[in-house]
C-alpha cells in the first residue's frame, strides 16, 4: 500500500473504484427507469402524474396527509 502524505493510495483507489462502479448501476438503473415511464406513456398513462405517485408513495403517510392538508388550505385561500 503506498502512502502519501498519510493517505492509503491502494485504500483511496478502492473507495473511488467502488464509487464510479455504482455510478455506472445507478445510471444504467436511471435509463431504465425512463424507459418505463415511456412505455407507461405509450399506453396512455400520464408520465407526470406517475411521477408524483411514485414521489408520495415513498413519503411518511403523516407528512403526506399534512402536505394534502396545506395543499387544500392554499387552494381554498385561492378560491380554486
């Protein structure tokens, strides 16, 4: 292992190696994701709304009935 200035650089190749690997997954994973919500819309789905499906889905259900609360507040206060 050799050592500059105190840094392991067989450590430091390790870390980074590892780091560009799942750089690569993630957006090999990302153009997968965006071929799905092409397909979705090719069958007629609302990509835009799948989205935020997608998005609440994975919110707390406490914080998302509060954010449906305050959105139905701003609305109201907007007469909409």
């Amino acid at each position: 292992m050799t050592e500059t200035g105190g840094v392991a650089g067989d450590r430091l190749r390790s870390f980074v190696e590892r780091i560009e690997r799942l750089e690569e997954e993630k957006a090999a994973l990302a153009a997968d994701i965006r071929e799905i919500y092409s397909e979705a819309k090719g069958t007629g789905f609302d990509v835009k709304v799948l989205r935020q499906i997608v998005r609440l889905r994975k919110m707390d259900k406490s914080d998302r009935q509060e954010q449906e609360q305050l959105l139905d507040l701003y609305m109201r206060a907007l007469d909409m």
